[in-house]
C-alpha cells in the first residue's frame, strides 16, 4: 500500500508535467505571429549589434573552455579531502595522491597532444 | 528561523526535472538539449541533498557531489561532439543530422 | 586491512586496480615514446585484460565485500566481471585492424576502452546506488567518444551526437530515480532499499521507475531502443562489438543485483520490466525483418537478445541468475565472433557492412562463410549451438515463473522464430552462386582469427556439451 504522505508528490508530478506542458504548448496556439525586423533581434530593445552574430569562433576557444570546466569541476574534489584534513591524515593525503597522479597524467596527455597551445 | 520543509524542495526539484524533461522533448538544438538535460540531473542534486539534510545523512551529499563532478566531464564531452558536428554543418539542428534511416 | 575506518580488500579491487594501471600506462607509453606503434598499445591493453584475468580468477566462488560493503565480489560480479574483460580483450583485437581507427590517436583509443570497461567492472561489483551511478557514467562518457571515433564518416559523428544527447537523458531519469529511491529507504545502499521495496511507499515506486527508464535505455531495451539501430550502425565496428556486448553484460549485472537484493525476484513492481522485455523481443526481432545493413540487423537482434535475457531474471530462486550468465557468455561469444568476420572481411572497414557483399560469400571465403553462418544460428538458436541451450535454459525459467514468465516465454518463442528468418537471409546470401562482380574481400589478420576461432570454439562448445559450462556457471556463485 502506498504511504498516502508521498501521494502528493505523485499529484505534483502530474500538476507540473502539465502546467509546464501548458506554458510550452498554449502560447504558440494562441499568438500571431508577425515579425517585424526589430522583434527578430536577438535583443528587442537595446543596442542593435554592431556585426552579426552568426560568425564562426575558432575552435580553439571552445577547446580551452571545455579543458578548463573539465579540470575546474575536477578541482573541487579537493574539497572534501581540505575540510577533513586533520582526521583523513596519512590516509587521506595518499588518496588525495592517486587522484593527483591519475589527473596528471590525464594534463600531462593533454599538454603533450598540443590540447593547449594556440596555434 | 524557521525551516523550510522537504516537500518545498521536492516539489521545486520536481518542477525542474519535467522542464528539463519537456525542454529535452521540444528543442531541437542540441545546445539547449543539453541544457535540458543538465537541468534534470540538476533536479536530481536538488532531491538529493534535500533527503540528505532531512535524514541528517552524508550519502546524498556525496552522491549530489559526485553527478556534479561527473555533469563537468559529460558536458565537456558532448560539447566537443557538438562542436566536431557543426564544424562540417551549417546548422546543428539535430532533424537535419541524420543521415541513417529505418 | 582497515584504514581510518574503511577496510579495504585489494584482492577483490584486483581486476579494476589491474585495468586502471594498465590504461594509465597506456597513455604514458604513448607520452614518452615517439609514434608508438598501434599494436604495442593495443598488445599493452591485451596484457592488462590477462593481468586482470589472473586477478579476478581467485575470486572464484568468493563472496565478500570492500570500502564498508560499497563494492562486492559475488554470484552476481564473477561472470559478468569475466565478460567485460573478454569482450576488452577482443575488441582490442578487431581494433588493431589497419582502418580500424584511422586518423584517431591509438593510445587514447585504447585508454577510454580500458576506461570504459573499467566503469562497467565497477557497475558489476557496485552494491550502493553512487556505486552504479559512477560506474554507467564511466562506461558511457567513454562510450560517447569512441562512437564518434570514426571521424571522417558523418554516420559516425552523428551517432555520437545522437549517444551523448540520449544516453545523458538517460543518466538524468536514472540520478533522479535514484534520488527518489534513497528518500524512500534513507540510504544508498541496495540491501536499505529492499526494506522499502517490501512495503512499496508511492516515492520508491516512482523512484525505481526513472532508474528503470534509465537502464533501458542503456539496455536499449524497447521503447527505449530508438538510437540503438543509429548508434550502432554509425560507430566504428570494433565498437559497435564492444557496445552490443559490454554494456548490455555491465547493465545486466546491475538489473540482477536490483532485482534479487532489492525485490527477491517477486514483486508487482517488476511488471514493467517484464513489459518491457515483451515489448523489446518483438519490436527487435520484427525490426530486423527489413534491415539490408548487416551492422544495423544486428544492432535489431541485440535489442530482441537484451528482452530474452530479462526472462532469465523472471524465475524463481538462483537457477535464473546462472542461467542469464550462461546466456550471456553465449551471447557474447556468438555476437562478437559476428562482428570480428564483419570486421575481418572489410579490414576494419565498413565496406562489409551492407549484405549484399555477402552474396556467395561460401565460393571466395570459405571458412569465413562457415564461421558466420555458426554464429548467426547460434543467434537464432538452432540446436547444438550455444544460442540454443541458453533459450532452452531461459525458457524453463520462464515456464517455471508464473503468468508472467510464462507470457515472456511465450514472447521469446515467437521472436525466435521471426529471427531465424532475419538471419536466414543472410546465410541464404552466402551460398548461393552469383555470378558477375564480386566484391573485393580483404586479407585476413591472424589478430582477428583469434576472436572468430574462439568464438566458433566457444559457440560448438556451449553447444554440444552445455552441463560442463552451467556447473562452471552455477558454482561461481
């Protein structure tokens, strides 16, 4: 038997799939649609761009931000181990160790691949 | 100050799912897909530490901890694969990509 | 041992502690040496599959866990742990093909395999839900690239785009499944949850509703199968191999540890699972039909092969886990040895792909023809294969499970029969003459004669005399 305290979860489910369907679907039953050149702007109010957006980056940038996420979000592990530093001692810095090691290797290949060197 | 209760949170990280949901169902630009998607798995650290504080337990802390690390690596992956896709395409509509079919 | 207060067993770690220096060292041989030949990488990731091999054969029949019961060495890891390993080592083999992996750099090829497998050891041993989670998303992250290692096809960028997109909509079902699952039992562990599975609160039904979405999309179990036929075709074939075989052993391992630890094997909440196997033999077996790429029929078949081996999971008592074993080491035997010929006669090229270059086969390669034909019985179950045994062996756990067993069995009667049609075909093609133009088969490898011989080997083996293997089987656990 169900424990009737979550069955309003199961009520919310419902409720959101549809409110969020609604707000999805109505608006695009319901408008007209008439473009004018302003509304088409990726800003409709504001400074009209100086140069089309549609032009390409070099790849490079989208390489040295997906390296830089990858080895940010990998830093943070080091957080746990910092705020229990004391009580982890030798055991924890000898994780903390491996880990290194293990993400060293992984820049040390990137590195050596040329994954950050500009040109 | 008063608490505010597990249900508020469910209820919030719910919602945030199934937009994440229907945002994955009705884009087609794989960028915003994957924002779709970041959003669920977003929804679920929600959920997670809201148990986890309601149970007083580190597990879901842990847990909400390690999809984010695993979030970075997985969309620093599908963002090279988008950005090898549209770099022989003009458009990156994920409709127009498709060159197998049945 | 016991550190800070987390006992450690390094033997039961062994295979993946193996593996993880081996892929590290992979990478490292590539960083100091200049232009490693691909073969010492690959020879390198072979040795690491021995080494691991030599590691997880002590675990034999043992039972025990490590890092305070989060990860175990039991009836459910040993098998599925041999099979990722296997299917490491023979993919590692069809990659060594000369167009295998061109224009990829070899050494991180054979790092995300190694790594991959790796995810898919940790899945198999993983008792808490973090355990599982880590481990699916070490399988996939890797997966996703190499999908996409076949560069300069658009197929296969494109299935590597259609892989990330769906398999991350995937991991999102299962990360909020199993948020739910853990507020409704208070902890991560699976033996928590059965506590909470006994009573059902709506929370963990919910729960363990996303998380099954989530597996059967890793499953491709249908209606979640719906990138599986792209994905397939579009990667590189050594991958293909390695996907229709690894990640269904590593996904089975987590759904029996599920199904036995959490439910005892009997519950009302499994019936959308056994839905979901009916559902996935017949839309696999009836998709197949119309398939003129060989990749893509077999990528239909492997989606009817995953609903088959769900029945194994619907009997009652151990007998249907040894049996999901035995049918899945003849899977793996009889789909890789398919896909080493596929990979064999094209060099590794996708030249072999479409069947039509399989006509009259039998007059320019014989043996080839011969091998093929043994594995694509074996898949449809002709008897004195090993495919054969194992659905005798699936079906009396269907029989013996209840109404619902007995629709599965059922089900997987039928799609039987729709699949030794699709793969009828194809034998069909390779022997009858043709004449005119024949396609240009390339020279064979003895490094691919490997996988094909123990496949043949294996499949005749399983097949002639299957009680030696079930015994195996049965007490490795």
């Amino acid at each position: 038997m169900p424990d009737p305290a979550w069955t309003y979860v199961l009520i919310f489910f419902v409720v959101a799939l549809v409110v969020a369907s609604l707000i999805a679907i109505v608006p695009g039953i319901f408008t007209k649609k008439r473009p004018t050149p302003e509304k088409l702007e990726p800003y409709e109010c504001g400074v009209p761009p100086t140069s089309a957006m549609l032009g390409r980056f070099p790849v490079r940038f989208y390489l040295v931000a997906m390296l830089f996420v990858v080895f940010d979000v990998e830093a943070a592990s080091f957080y746990p181990w910092a705020v229990r530093l004391r009580d982890l001692g030798g055991f924890g810095l000898l994780e903390m160790v491996a880990f290194i090691v293990v993400l060293g290797i992984g820049y040390a290949y990137v590195w050596k691949k040329g994954g950050f060197s500009w040109r | 100050m008063p608490q505010v209760p597990l249900n508020l949170y469910l209820e919030l990280s719910a919602v945030l799912f199934i937009i994440g949901v229907i945002g994955f169902l009705l884009r087609r630009n794989p960028i915003t897909m994957l924002m779709a998607i970041e959003l669920m798995w977003n929804a679920g650290n929600l959920a997670f530490i809201a148990f986890a504080r309601n149970f007083i337990d580190m597990s879901g802390q842990v847990f909400a901890f390690l999809v984010i690390t695993v979030a970075a690596a997985e969309a620093a992956i599908a963002l090279a694969i988008v950005v090898m896709v549209f770099r022989r395409r003009e458009n990156a509509d994920v409709d127009d990509i498709s060159v197998m079919r049945g | 041992m016991t550190i800070q207060g987390v006992n450690f067993d390094f033997g039961i770690l062994g295979p993946i502690s193996v593996l993880v220096i081996t892929g590290l060292v992979v990478l490292l041989v590539d960083l100091v040496g200049r232009a490693v030949p691909r073969v010492v990488l690959y020879g390198i990731g072979v040795a690491g599959c021995a080494g691991a091999f030599i590691a997880l054969a002590p675990l034999y029949g043992r039972s025990a866990t490590t890092v305070n019961g989060a990860f175990a060495t039991d009836r459910f890891s040993w098998g599925f742990s041999a099979v990722l390993i296997f299917t490491l080592a023979v993919t590692l083999l069809l990659s060594s093909l000369r167009n295998a992996d061109d224009g990829n750099s070899p050494a991180s090829y054979a790092a995300l395999l190694i790594f991959c497998t790796i995810g898919g050891l940790i899945m198999a041993g993983a008792t808490t839900l973090i355990g599982i989670f880590l481990g699916i998303e070490e399988l996939s992250l890797a997966l996703y690239v190499l999908a996409g290692t076949g560069y300069p096809r658009p197929a296969s960028e494109e299935a590597a785009l259609k892989y990330v997109l769906l398999g991350s909509l995937a991991s999102g079902f299962l990360i909020y499944g199993s948020a739910l699952l853990y507020g409704s039992a208070g902890s991560v562990s699976l033996s928590a949850l059965s506590a909470a599975a006994s009573s059902l609160p709506l929370l963990f039904v919910i729960g363990f509703g996303l998380l099954l979405v989530g597996l059967a999309f890793k499953l491709a179990l249908s209606p979640f199968h719906l990138w599986t036929p792209d994905v397939y075709e579009g990667s590189p074939i050594a991958i293909t191999a390695y996907m229709t075989v690894a990640v269904k052993a590593a996904t089975f391992a987590v759904l029996a540890r599920f199904v036995y630890t959490v439910f005892g094997h009997d519950s009302v909440a499994l019936v959308p699972l056994w839905l979901l196997a009916i559902f996935s033999m017949l839309v696999g077996s009836f998709g197949a039909l119309r398939q003129r790429n060989l990749k893509r029929l077999l990528a239909y078949s492997s989606i009817a092969q995953a609903g088959f081996m769900v029945v194994a999971l619907s009997g009652v008592g151990e007998y249907g886990l040894s049996s999901l074993l035995f049918y899945l080491v003849a899977y793996a035997l009889m789909n890789l040895g398919a896909f080493a010929v596929i990979a064999m006669l094209g060099d590794g090229d996708e030249a072999y792909a479409d069947i039509d270059a399989y006509r009259a086969l039998f007059y320019r390669r014989p043996w080839v023809a011969v091998a093929l034909t043994l594995f694509l019985f074996s898949l449809a179950g002709i008897p004195g294969t090993a495919g054969f045994y194992g659905k005798v062996l699936l079906l009396e756990q269907g029989f013996a499970g209840g109404p619902w067993g007995i629709a599965l069995a059922l089900a997987l009667i039928a799609g039987s029969i729709v699949s030794i049609y699709v793969y009828f075909q194809v034998v069909w093609a390779m022997f009858v003459p043709q004449e005119g133009e024949q396609p240009v088969t390339a020279g064979n490898s003895w490094l691919t004669w490997v996988p094909v011989a123990v496949g043949v080997a294996g499949v005749v083996a399983l097949g002639v005399i299957p009680q030696v293997f079930v015994s195996i089987v049965s007490s490795s656990m």
